[in-house]
C-alpha cells in the first residue's frame, strides 16, 4: 500500500526541494554579505580566547537579510568554535512573537531543556537557571534578539540589561551572554541609559538594500537548491531580480519564486515562463508578504480578514473600528472562535497597526463624534483577503 499511498504523493513536481523556498530556510552561504559575516567574526573572536561577551546591532530594511545573517553567524560560529573545543550556544527569540522578557527568557532556556515547563517561574528564577546551565555548561551564549524594537517598546530594557550583567558575575570568564539585537529600526535608541552604555557605536552593521544585480547570486542559489535543472531558466531569474530591484527585497524575490514555480505546477507545466514570473508578482506584495502575515497570532489575522472584508464591499477609503469589531464578530463566528472582548479588539487593532498592517488615524469631527478609522497601506482589500484565507485555511 505504501507504492500507492508515495504514488500519490510523489507526481512530478517542478521543485526538487520547495523547503529550500520557505522563509526559515537558512541557506549555507549568502551572497553579497561576506563582509558583514567577517565583521561579526571579528567583533565575537575575543569569546574564542574566553572574552567577555559582545553586543552586536544588526540593522536595515526589510528583506536586507538580518534574520538570515544573524542565524547563518550564530549557527557557523558555533561550528567553527566547536573545533577549536569552545562552547558556543546561541538561542534566536523572535521578538514578536516573543514580546515580554518572560516569554524571551522561555524561548532561551527552551533552547537548552526542550521540556523547560512554560509557567511557573518568575523571571528572575528564570535567569539564575539560564546563568546555572550555562556555568555548568561552560558556554558562551549568543541570544539574537530578531525584531528586537518590538519587545523593547513592549516591556523595556529589562532583558538586555539582566543578560549582559551576566557577564560581570562571571568568574574567571567561564561563561558569558552576547547579544544580537536584529532590527529594521536602530534599536539602540529604545534602549535605557544602563542597557545603552553596552551597544558601542564599532558594533552596528548596516545592511543595505540590495538592487538588480545582488539579488542575482542569491536567486540563482535557491533556483539550484529548490528547483529541479532547467524548470527555473537564467532568463527568469534575471526577471525576477530586475522586479524585485525598486523593493531591494531578497524575501519578495524568493516569494516569486515560490510563487512563480507553483503556478506553473498548478498549470500543469514542466518549466516555469515568464508568465507565471508576471502573475507571481501580481498576485505577491512586498510590503505584507505571507512570510509576515503568517507570523500573525490567529484572532490578529481574523481581525485583519475583517477589516479587508469590509473594505472589499466598501467604496471608502476607511472603515471605522466599530464596522471592523461587527465584521470581526461574524469572522469568528465562521471560523468557530469565541471573538476577544471588546478591549483586547483594541490591542488588535493597535498591534495591527504598529506592525504595518494597517493605518488607524482619529477622524475629524462631522463624522459622528470623532471615531477611529481603519485603513489599508498598499494593498488591495482583495488580495489581502485572499492571502489571509490561504493562511488561516476555510474554516
Ligand atoms: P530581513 O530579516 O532583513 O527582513 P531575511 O533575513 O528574512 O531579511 O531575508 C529574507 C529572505 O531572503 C530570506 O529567505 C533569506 O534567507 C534570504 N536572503 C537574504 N539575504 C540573502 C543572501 N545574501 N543570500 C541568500 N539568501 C538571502
Ligand atoms: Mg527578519
């Protein structure tokens, strides 16, 4: 039965390995960015000599490859020390999903105990048994703090500030804590007089947009990696490079792969044409990508379907909170969820708006008292709606 059950799974398919498309696939090398990964080598070579730990910021647009380059580092450095008989340990906390140093600090020791219980201990038990381990351990840890500006805005200087004092416990340097702060913003600007002292101006890195011709390297190695030979032609890649350029986006570009390849696989194709490239880039935008939108928790996403459910059958440019909270109540409903308190819609909506989702701005008066209203950056409520439903499937 098994021949039966593979010969369904296993039709031909245009990807070799689509897993090398998705966006937390972290690639063995990344091109244009060698100087940056020589530069964190540099300012984390004293933790080979039992140095104390450093403190790195990474900035830069969207799409820049700071998560990437941050794992990349953190996962080769650890190899290369582990030769050389240096422990190096790094955890990586995704800020926004991980906003509070409580829920940061479980993600950290999660990384060490798998079966770390998720309630139960106060952040500072949490942090004597982080220091505990690593004392134990004798290691160095890295923790990359990616989107650092959400947890900071969030809850405050507090975990940096508690973690790099590790450092100053540490005896004789057996262990210590080095951290990345990986954020679109300068970070460093959130941070309090204490935490800031620690982000020395020598450790920032800045990575730029990148145009036409930097994204070529990085597109031709995924096209090796997830597609099999010659369904992905050079000339299509140059495509999806020059309509990635004006966004300097290597995460729109890899989606128009993704995208691009599995048109062509729906369409029954053996090779992707520039026509799939085309709908893949009308179908994809480069400022609320799928990678973002399915970091969404689910009420959020359900929210974010209501607001581009009413403004798909609106002809305003607006909607108010009130018609958002009404829509949201029917979304819930179809999708057999009990819809959050009136209050916590707010926070939604807050969350919503400072992660880009959406604009919210107080309406002028004439229009019933003055109300919030709800807009759309630069996406059609259509294609919104669309991406959404993929994501949270129908119900
Ligand atoms: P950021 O965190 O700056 O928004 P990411 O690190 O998530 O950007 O990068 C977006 C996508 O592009 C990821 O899939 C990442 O693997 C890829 N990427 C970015 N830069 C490179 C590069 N230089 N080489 C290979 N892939 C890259
Ligand atoms: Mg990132």
């Amino acid at each position: 039965m098994r021949d039966i059950i593979a010969g369904e799974l296993g039709g031909p398919t245009l990807f070799k390995d689509a897993s090398k498309l998705s966006y937390d696939y972290v690639p063995e090398r990344l091109p244009g960015r060698e100087e940056e990964m020589a530069k964190l080598a540099r300012a984390f070579r004293g933790l080979m000599q039992g140095g104390a730990g450093q403190h790195v910021l990474i900035t830069g647009p969207v799409g820049t490859g700071k998560t990437a380059l941050s794992k990349a580092f953190a996962r080769d450095f650890r190899a290369v020390a582990k030769q050389q008989n240096v422990n190096i340990e790094y955890a990586d906390v995704n800020c926004r999903r991980r906003s509070t140093e409580g829920a940061a600090l479980l993600q950290i020791l999660t990384h060490f105990d798998p079966r770390f219980p998720d309630r139960g201990f106060s952040n500072s038990e949490m942090l004597e048994n982080l220091r505990k381990r690593l004392e134990r351990l004798e290691a160095h840890l890295i923790v990359i703090l990616d989107e650092a500006d959400i947890l900071l805005k969030k809850s405050g200087s507090d975990l940096i500030y508690n973690l790099t004092r590790f450092n100053e416990e540490s005896s004789r340097a057996k262990y210590s804590v080095s951290i990345i702060m990986v954020s679109q913003v300068d970070a460093r600007a959130l941070l309090d007089e204490a935490a800031q002292s620690t982000f020395k101006r020598t450790n920032v890195i800045e990575l730029p947009k990148y145009n036409a011709e930097t994204l070529k390297p990085i597109i031709h190695d995924r096209v090796q990696l997830a597609f099999h030979q010659g369904v992905f032609r050079e000339e299509l890649e140059e495509m999806v490079a020059d309509t990635a350029d004006p966004y300097g986006d290597a995460r729109y570009a890899i989606e128009l792969l993704q995208k691009s390849g599995q048109l062509a696989e729906d369409a029954g194709r053996e090779k992707v044409v520039p026509e799939d490239v085309r709908a893949a880039a009308a179908e994809s935008h480069p400022f609320v990508t799928e990678t973002k939108l399915r970091e969404l928790d689910k009420h959020k996403a359900l929210a974010l379907l209501a607001i581009s459910r009413v403004l798909k059958k609106s002809s305003a440019a607006f909607c108010t909170t009130g018609e958002a909270e009404e829509r949201y109540a029917l979304v819930c409903e179809e999708w057999g969820e009990k819809p959050r308190a009136h209050t916590q819609f707010w926070t939604f909506l807050k969350d919503l708006d400072s992660l880009g989702f959406i604009h919210t701005k107080r309406s002028g008066k004439g229009i019933i008292g003055t109300t919030t209203l709800i807009s759309l950056p630069d996406i059609p409520a259509k294609v919104l709606e669309e991406k959404l439903l993929e994501i949270l499937k129908a119900p």
